[in-house]
C-alpha cells in the first residue's frame, strides 16, 4: 500500500509531487504529463498570463520557467513577452522528468472506498492501493456546452478543448462562441490557418487585456501586479486564499464566478479584429441542422436575430465544475461527498467530507477563490497541502508503531 496517490500530473499535481517526494514519502502519480496543455489546447497559442507567472513548485523554487528558457537558450522575459504554449507545456514535462520520475502514466479508470483507505483501477486491470487520494485531475472534464445547441450535438459541433491541431479548419466556415481568452484566441489561430471564422459573444465588446507597459510607482500602488494582474482583488486573492476559506459560501461562490472574467489576450487583437467576424451582445436562441450545415440563430441586445451557418460550430463557453462528471469516482464516493454547486466543500487542508480524499486545482476554487483557477494557484496549494499530509503522515506511523508495540 502507499501512502498517498495523486491523480492528474499537471501544474497542480506535478508540483505537490515534487514537495512529497522531497519530504520522503511514498507518493504514486498517475495521469499524463501536461496532458491537457499538450493535448487540450490550439497550437499557435499563447499563454495569457506573464513569464514570471507561469511557473511549476518545486520545494526550493529552482526550476523555474526563466531557469529552463536560460538553459535552452529560449527568449524568456518576466513580462511583456507572451509565454508559448509550446514552450509551457515542453517546461512542465522537464519538471516532471527531474522532480517526479516515477510517474506512472497509466489512467486512473475507478477510485473506490474501502477499510483500509482507497482502491485505484487502473487501465490495464491493475488495482493499486493508497491509504489517502489528491484528486489533481484539472479542467477538461468540465468543458460546459450549451443546451442550445443539442440539435447539431455530434460532428457538427465541438468543444474548444477538444482542438489541439487547426489545420482541419483551413478553407471552412467555423463559429465560435464564446467571447473569452480561449474563444478569441482560437478564431485568430484558425484564421490564420485559412479559415472563415465568425465569433459571437454574448457581451457588447470584447475586453482584451492590454499589452504590458511600463508602469509608474503611483499606478504600482493603485493597481499593484500579481500572478493574477493587476489590481487589489486580484491581490487578495493572492495572498489571502486562507481568508477567503472562511467567507460564507454564498460569497466565495460569487467571487469565483465575477472576478477575472472572460478577457482575451492582446496578442489576438489584430487578427481578429482584421480578418474575423464578430457578432456582440448575441444569445443563442436555436440551433439547426440544414443540408449537411450548422444553422445557430442568435437574439441581439437589439432584439433582432441573426442566423449563422457554419460548417462546424465550436463552443468556447468554459468550463463548470462538477464532480460527477469525473467518470473514476464510484457513486459511494459521490454519495458521501459533501458538494456546494456540484463543487466539493473542502476543509482548510482542502479535505472532502470523504476522509483521505482531498480536491486541488479548478475544482477547489470555489473553497479557495480565484487563484486556484490558474496555473500560480500550484504553488500556494501545493506548500500548503505537503506540509498537511507530511505532518499527518508522521502521526500517523508513530500511531501505527505504538500499536504494534502495545500489541
């Protein structure tokens, strides 16, 4: 039996791996490495946030995204100069490779209960045993798509998760809906691919982030920089996850919906704006199929409709946490699985109501606000929840030897 298991082998599970392992315990990460950022999103793009805000956690803080362009020789700069996906994603599988080798990249396919702690089915029919389960298993099983859309379900219409390679797209007719960073981002990739690309949001303007600037010390101190941006919230969120824990629920759950919106980087301003369609303050009213086409009508802020045929319509419309989509959890998990908003309510040590079985990363956000939404959110919960199952994990062995000693 080992101690812990962590599934997902992302930003967020990578980086508690590496502060177990250090702390000597016997840890078994299974998943993909980066999976998502490798499989789940356009080539071409860029990350939003900053260099410096882009990192994976080791214990010492060494292996940072600079230290791995420095020694690659990769254009690198804390701010200003967009992070590639590529580069990312390439940095994320070095971090795995030096800090958590034993990495098994077997799926997990069933997570069970039992006396003992937990029971991890594996893809080949192999059932590995762990007293106590983090559940690292990111966004992507979360893509929300919506219901308005069921009349063209199937081939006609997809998710923006499920679009790595675009080349596909080049010479067709593609809807995007959805005004937000993945939305935007992926109409002026395909467009650059040679694709007639519409995008319709339900927002009267597109909020594009600006490009980085120099800032002087009055605009510092007004709206200081942060992992997540600027501004004061977005430091708090920073800074006080532990504080927005104890918010009453109701709060917490608003913040995490309203605070950091959809906002499309700058790098996808040209693009768009030059060579792509864009329909504002649009709601999707009906869907249709005709003649091998998609057909979506959309209600504007006018109260007009405006229909729009596509040869494939993709949905950037996010993602929305709800554990019963993770397919590996067993009802009995589910069923004793305390959840607010279909999300999980954790303890300060991000604990389910399950004994053993603790949430990190999209899922946790709602119990510890917005910074647990992105990548920089890693390195807080990773610190945190080490030193948490460490502590317990050393009270636990001294409980067991006691026993037997008694014995």
């Amino acid at each position: 039996m080992i101690d812990i298991a962590i599934i997902g082998a992302g930003p967020y599970g990578l980086s508690l791996a590496a502060h177990l392992v250090a702390d000597g315990l016997n840890v078994r990460v299974f998943g993909q490495p980066m999976h998502t950022w490798r499989t789940g999103m356009p080539q071409g793009m860029v990350l939003k946030s900053e260099g410096f805000a882009s990192n994976l956690w080791d214990p010492t803080g060494a292996f940072t995204l600079k230290h791995y362009c420095e020694d690659l020789g990769l254009p690198y700069k804390d701010s200003g100069l967009p992070v590639p996906l590529r580069t990312f994603s390439d940095y994320g599988v070095a971090f795995q490779n030096r800090f958590v080798p034993m990495l098994d990249q077997r799926w997990v396919t069933k997570l069970e209960r039992n006396n003992n702690g937990f029971s991890l089915h594996l893809d080949e029919n192999e059932i590995v045993s762990a007293q106590r389960v983090v559940i690292a298993a990111g966004i992507r099983q979360f893509y929300d798509v919506p219901a308005e859309l069921d009349a063209i379900s199937g081939p006609l219409v997809s998710h923006s998760a499920n679009h790595h390679r675009l080349c596909q797209f080049s010479g067709k007719q593609v809807l995007v809906i959805g005004g937000g960073a993945s939305g935007v981002g992926l109409a002026a990739l395909m467009s650059q691919k040679g694709a007639q690309v519409t995008v319709a949001a339900r927002r009267p303007r597109i909020a594009y982030c600006g490009p980085p600037t120099q800032r002087t010390l009055l605009e510092k101190i007004q709206e200081p920089e942060t992992g997540l941006g600027t501004g004061w919230r977005s430091l708090a969120c920073v800074v006080a996850p532990m504080v927005f824990h104890h918010m009453p629920q109701d709060f917490r759950h608003l913040v995490v919906r309203k605070h950091l919106g959809p906002s499309p980087g700058w790098t996808s301003r040209d693009e768009v704006e030059q060579n792509v369609r864009v329909l504002l303050g649009a709601k999707i009213a009906r869907s249709e199929q005709h003649d091998g086409l998609a057909s979506v009508t959309f209600r504007t802020d006018d109260g007009n409709e405006t229909v729009v045929q596509a040869d494939h319509v993709i949905a950037a419309t996010g993602y929305k946490v709800n554990m019963r989509r993770l397919q590996f959890l067993s009802p009995a998990i589910l069923q004793n699985m305390q959840l607010a908003d279909q999300s999980p309510v954790l303890s300060r040590n991000f604990e389910t109501s399950v004994p053993g079985l603790f949430v990190v990363g999209t899922a946790a956000a709602n119990s510890f606000g917005p910074l647990l939404r992105f990548a920089y959110g890693a390195g807080f919960t990773s610190r945190r929840l080490s030193r948490f199952l460490c502590r317990t994990a050393i009270r636990r062995s001294v409980t067991v030897n006691s026993e037997l000693v008694a014995a």
